[in-house]
C-alpha cells in the first residue's frame, strides 16, 4: 500500500506528562464531596497527555472526535471581556488564543502524526475516531489514517457545509470542511436510530402523491432518514447563544449528532484539542463520561464555565510543566449561614468556592459565571451545607486566576 513519508517522519516515544489534579468540580454542588469523578479536563500538550494516559486508557475510549489546527499559518484571537456582542466593541476586547503557524507542511504532519497514532491506541476496539481538518491539510491526513487504521476502515469522508463572508475574488469561496472518520475495527458502534432525521417535505409530498416515486423503494416516511454524509450547521456566530468568543468553536449541533451516532450513555470519549470545549460539554450533556485537553489556558477556562452547566462533576489536572500564575486580589467576603457573597472591584468571569479547603485538591462545591454577553455575574452562592474553611478562586474577564484565602 502507498505510504506517506517525509524526511523526518518518526514516532519516537515522548515522556509521560507529570499529570497533578488540580481541582474537582461539582457543578451545582451535585456530587459534592464523596463522588469520584470519571471525566478530566486536562491543561497541557497533548502529546505528553496522552502518553501519560496509555496506562490507564489504552484500548478504552469509545470514541475520539480531534479537531487540531488546520495548517492554515494563521493567528486565531479570542474575544474577550465583559460582553462578545460586537455591536458593543467598548465591552469587549482581542486577545492571545492559539496560532496555527507552521515551517512547512512537514513540520505540520511531525506535530499530527505522533498524535494520530496516541489516538489510535487509546480506541477500544468498537471505537471510531472523527478526524475534522479542511483542504490544507486533509489529504495528508487521510493517507495516514489509511496507513494506521487500514483502508478499509474508513467508514466516512464527511463534508461540513457552512455559509458566511468572505474576501476570496479568484476562487470559489471555501465554505467546507472535512472530517475523516476511521474505525478501530469492523465491530464499531453506529447507532443509526439516535441521528435519524425527518425527510425533507417535497419528499413527503412525493410519496404521498405516488408511492411508485422511488423506483419501488418507499422509504419509511415516518422514522425518517439516515443523513447523508455532507452536514450543513451554520457556524457559530455572533448572534448564537452557544458563542463562547473562543476561535474556530464548532457548533453543538455538529458534536452532539458526531456523539449519538459513535457513542453510548457511560462510554468515555476523548477531545484532545478540546478549544471552547463543545465536545466535552455535549458529551457530559449526554451522560458520556470524557477526557479532554487542551495547551491553552484560556481554552481550558473556558471549556469550564460550560461544563459548570452540567451535572457530572471532573477533575482539573495540570502538566506540571504548565506553569499557572495566580494573583491575589481585594475580596470583600460575607459568609452567612450557606450563602457567600463577595464584593470586588474586579470584573470577573467565573468564580468558585470550596468550603473546606484543606491546601490541596481544590473541591469545587458551587460556581458562578458570567453569562456570554452580559456583564452581571451573580456574587452570591449559596452552598448545600454550612463552609468550614471556605477558599475562593476565579478568573477575571481578561482571564486572570485570582484566590481569595481566609
Ligand atoms: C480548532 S481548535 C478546536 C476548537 C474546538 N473544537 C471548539 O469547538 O471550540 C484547536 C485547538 O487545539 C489546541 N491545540 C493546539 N496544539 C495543541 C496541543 N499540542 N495540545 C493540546 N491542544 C492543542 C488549540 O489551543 C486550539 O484550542
């Protein structure tokens, strides 16, 4: 079989990630303090991650949805502040959020290489990995999935279809991506009930009118359709609720069809280039337990605020190699029986309170943050139980870890 090389193609071995739990949080108190959590959000390269998981998780994981830079040698800011709404530009500002810069192709596929074969280890053998590029870069992909998976594991090239502005005047305009999808074996899990959708109403029309319309085939009108594998989701944009002012973030719409149809209530599922954290947060809406990560801060920050709207607790771990600077700022704090309300001249985004902190593992018993596009953070919580030795962390709109210690 033709294969993919390049002068310095290679899979040598990283070091383990130096993984520490950070932090467990429960959202909305639910779980608080007893249960373990199965899920974890990880801060870190990948790379390292991953490796440090093999132990523990090696042929495991249901599915891998892997969503990397795309090799487009671009820089991709995220919008921060007290409001994205760009009808108010004094509310929000542009900062760092990850570049997608390269030497060259070859230095592209030395950084997705190694991680397409990590990914391939921690499948369980039923499991299916959904690999989402575009035209820079998914031709390669796919000869490298072909050489790790097999050819004829490629269960499906799908093409996501979207609309939106552009400044292209020599070429059609590039509205799709591409997302190879490989199984681990030929056993894999494809729940097609759970993505059916109605047919269109021309269709319905149709048979209505003759039931010979389909050269004898009548489909089955009222359990619908199996999608094809071209998706049209609108990209998230400005005015979508579920905009998090994270770059490139993918719709829900998009995740939640990728995990109905490749995943089970109870599997665990990995996004190891998690960004705003779509995949995490729908795969925890849909009972599926996860590991995510991501090399950013930010990412990571803000793939918590929406996890904080589920109900399955997780625990934070840090690479130790990731160095994460915390300030200490003025906090007016009035504990009252279960409530605590704090009182700040700092915008914050997001903040938490453990109310028995014991020095270590941050126990996080209920949040607040700030809703997209509003100002107003509520600066009460109360908690399920009388604190003891509350601690409180947050992070401010321009995303500062900030503590407050009694
Ligand atoms: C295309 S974005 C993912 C967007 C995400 N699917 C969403 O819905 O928001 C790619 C992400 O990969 C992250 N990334 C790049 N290199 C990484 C690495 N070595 N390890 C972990 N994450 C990495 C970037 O920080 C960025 O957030």
């Amino acid at each position: 079989m033709p294969q993919l090389t390049w002068p310095t193609k290679n899979i040598q071995p990283v070091l383990p990630a130096d993984l520490k739990t950070t932090a467990t949080i429960f959202p909305g108190g639910h779980g608080y303090p007893n249960s373990q959590p199965e899920s974890h959000l990880f801060l870190g390269d990948n790379e390292p991650i991953m490796t440090a998981l093999l132990p523990d998780y090696e042929g495991r994981l249901g599915l891998i949805y892997a969503d990397p830079p795309f090799l487009t040698n671009k820089k991709y800011p995220v919008r921060i502040g007290r409001g994205e709404d760009s009808r108010n530009p004094q509310d929000w500002q542009l900062t760092d959020g990850y570049a997608d810069h390269w030497t060259g192709i070859e230095a592209y596929l030395d950084f997705l290489y190694p991680r397409l074969v990590l990914m391939y280890r921690l499948l369980a053998p039923n499991g299916t990995l959904y690999l989402h590029l575009d035209w820079h870069a998914d031709a390669y992909a796919r000869i490298l999935l072909d050489e790790l998976f097999g050819r004829d594991r490629l269960l499906n090239e799908l093409v996501w279809v979207y609309h939106g502005p552009s400044p292209i005047r020599r070429a059609f305009n590039r509205k799709h991506d591409t997302i190879l999808v490989y199984t681990k074996g030929a056993d894999y899990t494809f729940n097609t009930d759970a993505v059916r959708e109605p047919y269109n109403p021309n269709t319905v029309k149709t048979f209505a009118a003759s039931p010979k319309a389909g050269f004898g085939k009548v489909p089955d009108l009222e359990r619908g359709k199996v999608p094809e594998d071209w998706w049209y989701f609108p990209v998230v944009a400005r005015m979508h609720k579920e905009r998090t002012g994270y770059p490139t973030q993918k719709p829900e719409g998009l995740i939640k069809r990728i995990l109905l149809a490749s995943s089970n209530p109870g599997d665990i599922v990995a996004d190891f280039f998690c960004g705003s954290g779509t995949f995490p947060a729908m795969a925890a809406n849909l009972g599926r337990k996860f590991l995510a990560s991501d090399v950013t801060w930010r990412a990571v920050h803000t793939t918590r605020t929406r996890l904080i709207e589920e109900k399955s607790p997780f625990a934070m771990v840090y690479d130790a190699v990731t160095s994460s600077e915390v300030d200490s700022i003025p906090l007016k704090v009035d504990i009252s029986g279960r409530s605590v309300t704090i009182e700040t001249t700092v915008d914050l985004d997001y903040w938490e309170i453990d109310p028995d902190y014991d020095g270590d593992i941050f126990q996080s018993a209920a949040q607040a943050r700030r809703p997209n596009r509003s100002a107003h953070i509520p600066l009460t919580l109360t908690l399920n139980d009388f604190p003891k030795r509350a601690h409180i962390r947050g992070v401010t709109v321009t995303g500062k870890p900030i503590e407050w210690k009694k």
